[in-house]
C-alpha cells in the first residue's frame, strides 16, 4: 500500500475511470455468462491463496519447529509453539475447507448441508496424520543427505534444500488433495512451484525417502505413482503422452496417464519419461533420456544406449 | 528492519567503515567515468521494481476483483473496488512512466520537455486498454482450462496456473513495451520470470488464447510472434540462433531474430526453437526437439523424425 | 499472523490437540536420537534463512546504492547511506557468522572458545573485501550489456536481469564459502535459486565478466571452476558424472567432479557438461549438447558434430 | 513479533513454564467460576478493539476522502474509494455488531436465533444514517473553526483538532449505542479518549455545532444532555453527583444522572458540573467552577460569583 | 487493512451503497459550496499527518542517536546514520512544505510560483538549525533531571519523560510555525498532545531549561511567552482571557492574548493563568491558583493568599 | 519507512549534510563532556521503549488470553498460547534486564560480572509472580465492574477501561521497580501514561481491588502508599508538598514525600493531596478538594467543609 500510496504532487489528468469501469464490468459479465457461472452470492467464495500460505507456513513450523519455527523458539517452549500454531493453523485451514467445499458444491449444483462436519472432518483427519507425516518427511531429510555428497548436515538439507521445501508442501497437500479439497491442495503445490520451480500434482503418490536434487524444471504428473528410496535430479519430467479426449473433444480427466516409478529408482536430469510406462526397481535413467516404455528392475537407460537400440530396433 | 535490527549486545568490534565507504565510493566513480555516466542531478531516476510489482498486483486485481482481489470483496463492491484500485494504480504507474522516460532522455541528451504529457498518455492509452486486455486473458484463462485433464474450473485455473499468471504480466508488459516504456516493462516481466521460472521478453507478440503448462524454463524472445490458440510446455525456448554484430563488434539491437509460431501450434516439453524460423499453422512439435529450420503448415515434428530426415539429408 | 488470525465465529470442533503435540514431541524425539544429534541448549542454534535474505539485501544495496537502494536516495547522502547500510548489515552477518560457528563446533564436539574472535575475523575480512567485489560485479554486469542484443543500457542490466541478481549472490556466497561459513554462503545461494531459478553451489569458483542470459534451469557444482568473459544460458549443467563413495557406501565428499570452463567459452542453453573436464579457452558448447570429456581451446561442439563423432567413432 | 522475537543467543535458563502455566490456568478458573460465567464454547466472543479501530478509520475516511482517506487520493476516484471503504467497513462491522450480540445473549442466557437479522438492521440503518452524520459533522468543525482564533482553516481543524476526533468518534458511538451495541460503542469512545485525553461515554446525547477546545481531561457522562452549539474547554466534567443503589448495595444503573446543557452554553476549563441539574440557554460558566445545582439561561457563572452567592446564603 | 480485511463467509446482504454514496457526495458537495471551497485540482493538497510523523520520529533519532534511534546503531556508524536519517527526514519534509504553501496559496487566491524555492528554504534553514536545537534540547532535558527528585539519570529522563518528548515536538514546530508552515507547525504539536496529554501550540515561544512534569493537561497557548528555567506541573494552563471580536463577530486571530512567563518561574499542577499578563522573574505560582493579572518578580502566589488579598480588596 | 521512503522526483536541492552531521556530533561531544559521561563502548546500552512495549502486550494477554490475546484464540489451545506467549516475553524482558544492569553498574563505575545471574533472577521470579499478578488485577476489575454505575460487565472493564490498562501496566511496573529495574518499570508506567493520561510511578505501592474511573491527569507519586478498595477519580494527585534539597541544591532522592491513602478511601475527581499525610480508613475525598494534612478514619472532606474550617481556624 505504501509504496505506491503516495501523494501524487501534480497530476490533474483524468483517467475517464467511470468508462473503464464500465467497460471492465461488461466484460465480467460477458465471461461469466459464457462460462454459465451463476451469479455468486455476498462474498467471495474461493479459497485463499495467501491464507494457504501462511497456514503451509505454520504447519511446516509446527513439524520443524527448532528448523523452521521462529528464531527465538527454546526447547523449554518446544510443545507450547508447536500447540498454539497447529491450533492457529488449523482454525485457518478450516475455512479454506469450507470455501472450497462450498464452492465445489455450486458448480455442481449439489445442497450445501453437511459441509460443515465434512470440513472439520478433513481438517481433524490432517491434524491427527501429522505427525506420520513428520516421520515420512524426516525419512526425505535422510535420503537428501545421504544422497548429495555436497550436504554437510540434515540441518543444512532442510534449511536450504528446494527439494525438500517440495517434499514437504507435496505431503501435505497429497493428503488434502485425497481427502477432497483439490483446489487447496493445488495452491500448495503451486507455492512450492513457485518457490522451488518443482512442479509436483498434489495427485501424485510418492513414498518415503524421497531426494530431488536441484530441481528446477521437475514436472511429476497427477497419476504418477513413485515407490520408496528414489533420487530424481532436476529437469526431469514424469509427464503424460498424449491427452485421450471424448468424441466432443473433452479431455478425458482423471485417467492413469503418468509413469510409475519403483522403489529406488534414480533419474538424472533432464530425463523425460511419458505415458502410464513404468520403471522397473534399482533402475538408473541417465541424463536427457527420452523414454515412453517400460523397463524391467535393474535397467541402466542412457541416451547411448537407447540410440544403440533404435539402431538395432527401427526408430521409436 | 526489524528481524536484523536488534539490540547487538556485546560487539565492541569494528569494521572501519570509513575506509570501506571510501573504497566503494572510489568504485562507483571508476564505474561511472568508465561507463560515461553523467552525475544524476538529484534523486534516483530509474523506475522502481517494487512498486512496479505493486501496480501490477493492483492491475490484476482491478481486473479480476472477486478472484485476485482481497478476501473480503463482496459484489455489491466490485466497482467501487475496481474504480479505486484503478485510479490508484495508475497514478502511480504515471510516477514510473515520468521516471523512465526522464531516465531516457538523459540517456540520449535529449530534451526532457514534453515528457509529462507522454507520460500522461501512455497511461491514459494504457487504462483504456484493460477492457480488451481482459478480453484476451478470458481467452488465455479458457485455453488452459480446455488443455490440461488435470484442470477442474477455470477459476483453479485463474488461482494456480504460474502460465496464467505469466500471460497476465506478459500482457501489460508488452503494451507498456509497444507504448514507450521498455524498462517498466521489462521490469513487469522479470516480476513474472522471478514467479514462474517462465521467461516471456516483453517485445513478444502473443495471440489471444495463448496456454503455457507447467512453464518453467520457457524462454521467449523479443521478436517472436505467436498467432492464435497455441499451446507451449515446460522448458520450450523461442530464442535467437546467433546474433549479428556490426564491424566493431557491438551487436545489431532489434533484429528480428526469434521465430514465428502461427495459430493452434503446440510445442511439446524442452522443444528449442531458434532464429526467425516460421512454424505452420496447426504444427506439432515433439519434446526434445531442436528446430532450426520452419516448417509447414500441418507438420508433426519429433526427434525421431527429425533424426531420420538427418539420416537421408545429412546432418543439419 | 493477521491474514489468518482471524475471529473464527463458529468453531467449537477440537482438534485433539494434546495427543498431536504429544506424537510429534515422540516423532522429534525417535528422529533425534536416531540421528544422534544432542539436545540443543537453549536457543535455536542455526543461523536464519530470513535473517540472512535481509543482510543480502542490505549488502547489495550497500554496493548499488541508487539502483538497488531505498527510492528516495539522493548523491548528497549516498556515503552516509552506505555506512550505515554496511554497519547495519555486518552487525547482524557476525550474528550469523556466531551461531554457524558454535553449532559446527558442537556437530564436531570441538571447544566453542575462539569462535567470537574467529566469527569478527570473518566478517572483518568479508568487509574489507566489498570494494573489490563490487568491481567484479561492474565487470559482471558490463558483459551482460555486451552479450545480449536485448538490453538497452546497463542500468536495465543491473535492475532486470536474473543472472546479475544471482551472480551478486555468487560473489558474497563464494567468499563467505572460502572463510568457512558454508550454511550461511548455502542459505545465500538457495536465495538466489529460489529467485531466478539459477542453482550455483557457493563452492564454485567464477572469474570476472561472467555473464548467464535467462538462467532459469542453469545448476553450477561445488567444485567447479570458471575462467573470465564466460557466457552461459538457461538450463546449462556444470554437474558430476557420478559419486564415488568409500567401501561403507558414504559418498566421498568435496573431491573435485565438476568441470573445467576455461576463459572466453559460450555454453548454449540446455547443454550439460558432467565431470572434471576441461572446456578449452574460447571454446563454443551449442544448444542440448552432452558433454562427459574435455575439449580443446577454440572447440565448436554441436549435437551434430556430436553425433558425427559418435558415427566416426563409436558411441560414447 | 520481530522487534523482540530475536535470535536469544545465550540462555539456558528455564522459566518453569510448565508450573507457571498451570497455575494461570488455575486463576482464570477461579475467576470464572467466581463471576459464574460459563465456560466459552469455541473461540472468543467479545468484540475486537483493534478491528474496531480499523473500522472507525475507514469510516472517517469515507465521510471525509480529500481530508482523513489516503495521500494518493484525487477527486475522480472520490465516489469509488467511499464505496469500497463503506463496503469494507460495514461488512467489518457486521461482525462485531454479530459478535456483541452473541455475547450479550449468553450474558443473559437469551436465545441466540435472530442475532443475524439483528445484527444487519443495526449495521444497515447506521449505513443509512452516515450521510446525516456527515452534516452534523460538518457542523462541529464550522463550530471550531468559528470559535478558535488560533484556528486558519477549516481544513487545519478537521486535520488537528483533538475536538473533532472526539466528536467523530462520538456520533458514529452513540448511534451504535443506542442501536444495540453498547460495547461495540464503548470501545469507539475509548478509542477516541486514548488518543484525546477527551472521554464522552457513547450514552451521552450531544446536538450539532459542538465543539471542545484543548480538550485534554474533559469527562461527559452516559445521561448528558447538551443542546446545539455548545463550546466546552479543557478538563469539563459533566459527571454524576453521586450513585444511588438498591437495598443490596448494588448501584442503579441507567438512571439519569449527568447535566442537561442547552444550546449557546459556553463551558471553560476546569469546570465541573454535577448532578442531573440543567445549565440555561446561552450561559457561561467560567473556569474551575464547581456547580452541582441548575443555572437559568443567560447566567453568568463565575468562581467570584459563586463565592459571593455562598457568602450571601451560606455554604453550598 | 488485514485485520479487518477477512473473508466474510456469509454475507449476502446489501448495504444499499450506491444511495449511501450518493448521498454522501451531495453532502461533500453542499459542504464545498457553503465553506466557498474551490474544487481541488487532481490530488489531495494538505499535509499529511502520517508522514509528519515519520519526519519527527527519525529528526528526533537524528537529534539523540544513541538514545532515539535503532536498537542496533554503534557508535562508528552513528555519524552515517544521522547523515542518511536526516537527508531522508529533510526531503519528505520539503514535500510536506510544497503541499502547505501551495495549499496556503490556493486558499488565498495567490500565484503558486516560487513556492518551490521557498520550500526549498524553509527546509535548509530548518535543516542548519538542527545543531542549535539540539543544545536547547540538551538544557531541557538536564532542567528535567534537575527538577524531579524521581529522576535517575539524564537517559531516563530522555527515554521516559512526556514533557521531554513535548519539548522536542515544540521546539521543531515553533521553528517550523515561524518559518510559514503554520499547518505542519500544528499537526507536529497535535503528535505530541496525542501522545503526552500536552498541548502547546506551536507559537508559543519557550525560553532553555524548559520542564514539565507530568503534564497531563498542560495547556500553553498561541502568543505566550516563556522565558529561561522555567518548570511547570501537570493541569497548568497559559491561556486566554477572553477573546475580542470585531463588528460582524469575526474574532480577531493573532492578538497577543497569553501570558508572559518570565525567567526561573515554577508553576505548580493545575494553575490557571489567562491573558496578556506577566509573571515576575523568579516567581512561584501555587497549585490550582486562578490567576488573571500580572504579579511582581519573586511573588509566591498561593491559593490561600488570593483569597486573602480577595477578602481585603474586593473580588476580582 | 515507506509512507515517506518515496522517489522524491524533482529535488536537486543540497541540505549542506557534511555540514549539520559535522555540528550535531560536535554537540553530542560536548553533551558527553558535560555530563561527564564515558563514551559507550560497541552498541547501545540502554533499554528499548518499543521492545518494552511488546513485551507488555504480550504478558497481558498471557494473563487475560481469551480477553487480551489473538482474535482466534480457542479454549482448546489456551494454555498452549499462554505458555509460548510467556516464554517469548520473558527471553525478551531477560534482554532488557540485562541492558539496564549493564547499564546501571557502569554508570556507576561498579563491575559488570554477576549481571547475568541477577538478570535471570530478576526475570524467573517475575515469571513466578504472575500467577498471583492475576489475582490482584481480578479483583481491580471486579471493583471497577462494582464502582461504575455504566458498567455493563466485567468484560468491559477488561476491554475498555483505562484504569484497568493502567493498573496492569502498573503492577509489572511496580514488580520490576522492586526488583532492580526501575528504568524498565518506568518505560512500563509511561506506556500507560501515554495511553491513559494516567501517571503512576511504579514505586507507588497499591493495594487490592483498586479502580480509577477516567482517568486523564491522575498522578500518583513514587512514595506514595495505597491501601485495599480505594477509588479514584479523574485528575486525582497524590504528589508531593515540596523537595527538600541538599547545601548544594541536590534534590534528596527517595525520600517518602507522598500521600498514604487507607483502606476503602475515595477520592474524587480533581482533588490534590500532598506532601507524606495520610488518608484514614473509609474516607471520602471530595471533588476539587485540596489537601495538606492528614485526615482521621472516615472523614467526608469537600471544598465547602474545608472553607469552613478555614473560616474557624484561619488559612492553611
């Protein structure tokens, strides 16, 4: 507000801000009445995003919270903090529950009864799984420190690593995701994204032990499905082929589309993998590899040895 | 402030201040003799990348008040809200257009009268742009809706899509850019850039329904031309293939170099597509793929096709 | 605090907080002792992501101060603004420089006397060296107006580009790395990831005029060294081949794997160069080039002449 | 929260929290149970005095956007600014007014249905009301302005006076309060006596063209009466004379008890009027005067005057 | 603007704003055309009280840096500190002197050039003055530390003491009053009445050595005059007797109309002194004396000998 | 920072900087000289006022949590917030002790070793206090609720009344007072002071159950002494007849100068005690009244019985 709120010294000039008022305002109409969206009642109706924010904020401090908790936090208050933020965080997610709730049942046109006690039961099932979710979170830290001969301490991998920062947004709004808010759980990935520029669907399941190194560029798909104990480096796409669509050219959403990737697996960067394929345990896919089938346990993909094999076999 | 403003309780040390303001003042003089600058007569004279940030987040809530505006906006007040934030916005976007076009004139020595009234009609223009402006987002914000399964409404799609976002700041930025002011709106873009990891320069012409996916690592160049209902991924570049340079060296500025990609064009994935090459209408272009050549209308390009045309046509 | 403090009118549903704050005292607690970690006396004892992030700030506005300093800056007070802005910002950097020490003291059960001494030799040093510094970054910021045909004046440089903002990260980073305060130089590094995307281990060693257009995707190792008047692009890698670990499978740590890029060499976007090789002076890397073996001085690598070699030689 | 949320480099000490903590928790239990108030269901269900602040800003800047709304504002933006500033303000205070209401249900273990409806009449007709609001408004700074001859202007009176806060504060108060929502009201009144040193109980009925001068140590009582175009000084007390109570020692409450001024009286500093006695139509009453009995219109009331009164007829 | 700014999850009731916004502009309006206003030309043109509050909090820590300004200054940066504090200061305070003088201008139908250069003095005057002030300021607060027997040292007398801090608003005010910004002048002295219960206006003229205990209350008006070593308590009013008006009821502004306070007078807690009279040298007048005549240097003026010298001359 | 931070665009004005810096350090100097005060050795060394305030804040609303904590506060998590809030405040006031006894020893020459200890002492019995802190301010707001007739409830009191900011402010204040801190306490009580118009010195000792009504200019004295139920009025002094000075003209610090006020005794508003008399059991001080003397139990004092008694027994 400040920054620009200033006295303007010197300006007279007319902006002819009733005619662009206007004109904005036809334009909304006009969107809304092509996309058949009812009128909205009172307020806003949609989730936050600034709110998700500081509720992610808080969740992540009340997990972490000698890490990522305030500075002048003290053993002797450890459990006061982490009682008074998950309360403070929890209030503020139920709303955002009940806004996404409420929203999803107008557009489908579905009694807004019952929304209530469904919105708390989320948010009551999310607090209880909190504390798994720390100790699967605590099994990533481990799997970045062990996996990057750069990190000198888990304190630095959690302090400093993107990946991380992904892993523990992705958690929690995998849960969300599951649990029927979608949307929030969309807007957490989005922060992540933002942040980290990993770009993980809130859809996607992913086991423990998980390290993205680097990660700028990572796109992990809505039906990805990863095991336990893998490595993935940046630029690496778990991504679909190619979209099925009805016979009026709607997209078919929600089907199997994305690869599964097995326990252990390690994928360098660059790496692109494309459709429901999957990737057979302890398998290694090297850098900038191009791959759209499967490969058994134990594969080492390189783009030399794929070269070789469109050589043997005709191109792909 | 606050969080590196405390109390140091106990640092009697010093840091010799003096000698090191000195330094660094000899430093920037060096710096500014060698680069030919003149003294600045007065203040600052370049725009302000935080303000800038905040008239752009003022123009995207003007112009969609009940999902980018503040929470508590009810539509009783959507055009008390849109014609306050206007008039706000623009008002201060005429600070930063006066400070450019100042800053510019002093670059070249030209005379500095007559920029408040360019400064007051690019703004003027500007503002009467924003209803056609969110015309064409409407369009962009529809595209991404119809061309990702995994999108549930157009308004997640306005909340989350870092490509929406970018497309927002791209928009502005490339009026502002056409209107006088490239450093405002340079500024504007780098904001998205720094958001999205999706690098848009301003001097891009982008047709309407225009939907970037997942988006980080796109780059597109000064003077690309984008038509109608295209689609990009992740990681895709429009750039320059090599840049011209006159007889003492300095690069030729503004050359066309960038390609052009005519209407319902999707580029897959990490596709790179250099020089002022045109892609036909209607085109698809694999992932991966490296394209320096146009191709026509219709063509569907992938690495595997691509390879077999340098098996029979020799390497490119 | 206050977006979601807000008065929850309605919500008398509790959350089990006690049994919460319990299972994740017992999840903290089974982590600890798993990781061995002694309990912390006191306070928080890692230094501050936020508390960094201001230092940097200040620091860089300190050494630009009418392009990165407060707006309303003027020459009359640009010295006084300077020194200030230094005492404030090495106040709180020895603070940081403390809390680094002690905690590595304890990590490795060293004695804690000699840190105060040793944290204000650190940041003694890091002032002292700021001149210089700062006419590394002129010279930085001078090859980025050089290099790309789209900036208009170096000031645009300095304000706009991702690669100035990360290569002033770089340059502070590095030092601090050097004087042996690697979490610090870390958190300064993953400021500038997070920012611009470009990943740079505060390890590398990086000469003058270095310049990186776009940057996003861009990942630089620890160990790698850079001469002068490089130019590189988004999403290059500088990255290692593989680890080697030791007979109980820990990775070596700190060996030297990351390229050699020697003065004068172009890197195009998208290329990856693993493992201690040598780039040679001068030499060109295109676009999506795969690199695990030096090059001579004046090289010209494609794809293509990759490609040819590969024909030519059997592949890689 | 940063101010004192610094890094606490040094303290192992403990406070006891634990103990601390419960025997707090003990007070507040006693206590409640003491007053016999029931145990609060869910959250906190008293009025906010920081929201109310922020609403009593807002509405000031409504009713008065050139002169109490924000620095950047300019007449064509006036009616857009007024709009969304009332918007944000009534929705704001629909919450309060629904929080009073809930508590002073409980308080009085009445029904809590109909508090909704309730509670938008009340914030609906003081909507409707702010335009009167404004005229007598505009009446008491006309009053200053005319009796103030240290005052320049209008404007400078509407800016600085202590006077005219008071009275803005107070009839936005006394509307709320005898709309229903005393505690909402008392919390504006006392707003305005913090920052004033002038504390008018929200009760106390006052006519147009008031003005208080100085102000500081004035004290109107919850049954006053004052007429039009009365004038007050510094350190008035319009209080009660004594408090009368029932067999039980509980005091009356509501009874009128505080002064009737009528219209043109003048009230200099340090007065203190007492009782339910009535100042008449156009008097004077001088400095320090301490008056517990009714004065005809037109009286000239003096600390010699009444001294000479008391030695005319003994002893007040 | 959060505090209040929060979703409001279900209100879909009107608040009729258009009418209410209408009725307001109407009332604006008739307000306009009755005070003879001109409608103003584009933006707000009075002062602005926040910012003048920012301007005398940091002249207050550039004046006592050690005392009044950031927790973390160190003595080698307090010189740059009070360099760039006062630059700042100055030019937020020059634009607060455009605003006045063209307002002033406009008000008097006067021409606006030269208004620049004239702000452009007043402020480096004021800016030369500053040493000055600092000295006077010095005597006030040892006169404090003098004064009260409570007072422990010079440091708490500056940090705690109301009247130091009223003295240091007056001081800055009465140089501004002088100098043509009457407005600025007052809105200073209103920070300071606000927040001490102290009201002086700004014309007043106050000699070194000034105290005020407590002072609650304290009222010193427009033309009095104060000499050197003067102390006065809480609830003392310099004020007018009565003011004098001319044939159509104006009141004259600008008359001398306080009282004289000649060198080393105390004045005790709620004395009351009006009009054009003079106080001796060295007098003391008593608690709660009423005073409306001049007394001779050395008097001792209590409550108890007013009456005496009432009962042996007649009422006054 | 910001409302004044902004681009001053047209300001090639100089303020002589060098210059005014130069002649303010020149005063400070001589200050210091003058004062005999040693040059402060690293930062600043005394108590910070803003930092004070913020641990008032939150210390009472760890006291009052549902009343004076955060809007979203929730029974469920009460203790949680009471124990994070304490705990936070407490390192914070552990600073602050610590920075008045560094203080305190070298003003007085004495050794700095032991302030540690004593710090932590002062602070853990302090935390230890609060629980019976509680229950004396239960009963103040208990006997404001019974004292004032417009009294709806106890809430109320605790939200509103200005008596009851001022007498938890003072009970802190006083705590510290005894315990070492006086110059804390006394930015304690000044806080209120400002707030309330309400001057309390934290050495005065009060009772139970204690109620000021208004409030504005009450002065209660450093020696003063105040029993069980007592009420006081607006503008109430409880001061100090004169100072006694030594042969030099030294003040005599600390001696017992103000009034002991018994049990149940009420004072209206404005009356004026002075000097070490005291008030017997039960009596009522009127309005006005002022006072020199002791007064036996039970005795109904008003300005006509004291004209009386001076009638019969000559002046005071």
């Amino acid at each position: 507000m400040h920054e620009i709120g200033k006295q303007n010294e010197n300006n007279p000039v007319s902006w002819q801000l009733e005619r662009i008022v206007e004109e904005l305002r036809a334009a909304r109409s006009e969107w809304r009445s092509r996309s058949g969206r009812p009128r909205e009642q009172g307020g806003r109706e949609l989730p936050s995003r600034r709110s998700i924010e500081e509720i992610v904020e808080r969740l992540a401090s009340a997990l972490f919270p000698m890490r990522l908790g305030p500075n002048d936090l003290r053993e002797e208050s450890e459990d006061f903090f982490v009682g008074r933020t998950l309360d403070s965080a929890l209030n503020a997610l139920l709303i955002q529950a009940r806004l996404e709730l409420r929203y999803s049942a107008r557009q489908r046109g579905e009694p807004e009864d019952g929304i209530e006690a469904r919105a708390q039961d989320i948010v009551r099932d999310f607090a209880l799984a909190l504390p798994l979710l720390r100790q699967l979170l605590d099994s990533d830290v481990l799997a970045a420190y062990q996996g990057d001969p750069a990190a000198r301490s888990v304190d630095e991998v959690l302090l400093c690593y993107p990946g991380v920062l992904a892993i523990i947004h992705h958690r929690m709004a995998h849960h969300l995701y599951r649990a029927g808010l979608p949307l929030v759980a969309r807007i957490i990935s989005e922060l992540a994204h933002s942040a980290t520029g990993i770009d993980i669907h809130p859809g996607a399941q992913i086991g423990g032990s998980f390290f993205i190194d680097h990660g700028t560029g990572v796109v992990i798909g809505e039906t990805a499905i990863i095991g336990e104990q893998v490595r993935i480096y940046q630029a690496v796409t778990l991504g679909a082929k190619r979209f099925t669509a009805d016979e009026t050219g709607q997209l078919h959403k929600g089907q199997p589309r994305h690869p599964i990737v097995e326990d252990e697996v390690v994928i360098y960067a660059g790496a692109t993998i494309l459709g429901r394929v999957t990737i057979g345990k302890g398998s290694t896919i090297g850098g900038n590899v191009w791959l759209t089938r499967s490969v058994p346990p134990g594969s080492q993909i390189s783009q030399a040895s794929l070269q070789q094999q469109a050589g043997d076999a005709g191109l792909d």
